[in-house]
C-alpha cells in the first residue's frame, strides 16, 4: 500500500446522516465527499488529486431515494445511475433514465450518483443538461442550514457551493410534458458525449426548453431557438411541426451554441460538431412532438 493509500485510510469518515456529515465537514474543512467515487478516483489515480480527508456519504440512507413534494420529485444525491434507470424512476422523469442509462458500463452506473455528477461538473455530465432542461433546482446541506438554488447558478458559478456545504437533494418539477435525451458518443454502446441534448415540450408553460451538454463547460440553452420554435407550434391543436421547422430549429441551435467567429473560419472538427449538435436537436424536438 501507498503513503498516500495509508493515510487516506486513516482520514476516513463514514457519518450516517446528511447531519453527521455536515458536522464532520465542520469539523474537517479539507476533506472532501465522497459517495460513487467514480470522478473523485480518477483524479486521484491520476495525481490531480490528494483530498487531506474523505467524508463517505455512502451510508446515508436519506439521500439514496426519492420523494414527492409540492409538484416536484425530491432526488438525494446519493441516487445512482443504475437506480435512476430502473423502469419506476424512468416514467416519473424519462429524460433523467436515459441519461443514466448511457451514462456509462454497469460498474460506472452502479457506483456513480446523481450528486456527484452534479458536483464534479464535468462538461460531458449526462444528468446536467437534462436537468438545466427541466430547470431543476439543489439543496445544499451547509452549517448554517439548508438553501436551495438553480442548478444553472451552481454550475455556472453564479451562486458556488460554499466551505462546509453538501450536495443534499434535487427538486425537479413533475411534469405532464413530452422530454427526451439524445447523445453522441466516439464509440458505439455507453461512452462518454461528443454532444448531447435534453429537450422539453411544456404544454402547461407552452415552452420548448432545449439544453446542449458537452460542448461547452456548462450546459448550454439557446434561448432564442426555444423561443422560436414555441412560437410555430399550435398548442391548442396536435402540437405537430412539418420536418422542415424541426430541422431548422436543429440549426438554429447549433448555431447558437457553436458560432461563427468573425473573420475566422471555423475548423473541421467546430463543423462536425455543429453537424452533430444540429441533428441530435432536430431528433429530439422531432420524437418529443411525436
């Protein structure tokens, strides 16, 4: 065994409640959570990373299901890939079961979490843009009590996660609504994205929500391309668009998360990830109204 894998075995805390955790966070202000590992470990493994202390979340019960409250799906951070997948969870937030399902092969499904894809905030997350999408908010667990917050303005650092605080919960709007998730990957089977699109069809709100993973550091809503289409669909009739606006759409959003530069050309590989961008938005909005 390592120096490095003695001491981290010595600097061990395996509290048992989301309380128990705060404290020994408290108490330890360098250790760092873990829960699946599967990001944390890598780095480690890769020697970007040597936590002083670890805080193991894996023992607290509280925050490895799901609840309902007030309209919304309440999600511990602690749920994994694998569990989110499951047939239950995947007609109660259909979108969020596919991103899990291809979030990777069974090791990395069965240990991974949705907290930790949460707060590694790796650009090729699969949870993150299906969650921007249905504008999903967390709940962070700190020594001054809870607070909850958009999870665009954790991501983007508008509103970051401060000393002592832990990646509780996520509340997502239960809705009545068609949402899909598509991803391009370098391989076939589960893999990590080249690009990837979560999509919304809201009748309630008449919205298109539209986010776009992996092309950038944080997921990406073409704002001005959900506004657009929304104004073409007849919300009160089939709610239909003919292939030609779907596609157009699919550029619109390309365009708007992979621009032209000004008096530069873009390189190869910027168009063919464009491309893809472009065809996996067109499919998306396409299967969401169908």
């Amino acid at each position: 065994m390592s120096t490095y894998a003695r001491q981290a075995a010595e600097n061990v805390t395996l509290p048992s409640s989301l309380d128990e955790a705060v404290a020994a966070l408290a108490a330890m202000p360098s250790a760092v959570p873990v829960a699946g590992g599967t990001d944390l470990m890598a780095a480690v493994n890769a020697g970007l990373l040597r936590p002083a202390a670890l805080v193991g979340l894996g023992r607290i019960s509280e925050i490895r299901g799901w609840q309902y409250a007030d309209g919304a799906a309440l999600l511990g951070a602690g749920l994994t890939h694998a569990r989110m997948g499951r047939p239950d969870f995947a007609a109660l937030i259909p979108a969020l079961a596919t991103a899990a399902r291809s979030a990777g092969p069974p090791q990395i499904r069965n240990a991974g979490t949705l907290g930790g894809n949460i707060a590694s905030a790796a650009p090729t997350g699969d949870a993150l843009p299906v969650l921007a999408a249905l504008e999903a908010s967390v709940i962070l667990a700190g020594p001054d009590g809870d607070r909850e917050l958009p999870i665009s303005h954790l991501l983007t650092g508008m509103d970051p996660m401060r000393p002592g605080e832990l990646l509780a919960f996520v509340r997502i709007p239960l809705l009545h609504a068609p949402q899909t998730f598509l991803k391009a990957t370098g391989r076939t089977g589960p893999g990590r994205a080249i690009a990837s699109v979560a999509l919304v069809v809201d009748p309630a709100r008449r919205q298109v929500r539209c986010s776009v993973g992996a092309v950038a550091p944080v997921p990406l809503r073409p704002l001005e391309a959900e506004q657009w289409v929304a104004g073409l669909i007849d919300w009160d009739g089939d709610r239909t668009l003919a292939d030609e606006a779907c596609t157009a759409f699919g550029e619109y959003v390309a365009a708007a998360c992979i621009p032209d530069q000004p008096g530069v050309e873009l390189p190869p590989a910027a168009l063919q990830l464009r491309r893809t961008v472009a065809a996996l938005s067109r499919r998306a909005l396409g299967r969401a109204l169908a």
